[in-house]
C-alpha cells in the first residue's frame, strides 16, 4: 500500500469517527476542511468515498451528514392518530 493510501484509510477512519461520536453532526466540505486540516481535493475525494460507501450523504443545503439506518414504519404499519381510530362495524 502507498503511503497516500495509508494516510487517506487513516483519515476515512478519523472522519467516520467524528460522525459516529456526534450523532447528528452536518458538515459542510469546507468546514470538513478546516477540522481535519486538509485540501480542497483530498477532502472532496474523501468525502466522496463516504458517500459513495453509503456512511454519508449530501443535504439540500450542502452539508455532509451520516445516514442513519432507522427508517419511519410505512403509514400502514403505524398506530392510528388519536380521534382516528376506526371500529369494525357490526
């Protein structure tokens, strides 16, 4: 493995754990930047790579946020909304 190699897994590991550690956490790439002190490129190829790895996505607003995994019950799954619940009629 290439030294950049090295340095660029350490880095995708240094990133994803930032994420895991504050759930919620949105960065955008140039505030990705400033944290982990790298260039305009590498930061993009890396970011890239997390989101290409499904770990993170893209908001409508230009932040990189983890994706979480829970996703809402479909609307058949849910329980009723208060006042809504229907009766079999006998």
């Amino acid at each position: 493995m290439m030294p950049d190699q090295i340095h660029g897994e350490e880095m995708l590991l240094r990133m994803k754990g930032e994420f895991l550690e504050m759930p919620g956490l949105r960065l955008t790439e140039a505030q990705a930047r400033r944290l982990w002190g790298l260039d305009a490129d590498s930061c993009g190829a890396l970011l890239r790579e997390l989101v290409y790895a499904n770990f993170l996505f893209l908001t409508h607003n230009g932040a990189f946020m983890r994706v979480e995994h829970a996703m809402p019950a479909p609307v058949a799954l849910r329980p009723p909304a208060p006042g809504n619940v229907a009766f079999p009629s006998a």
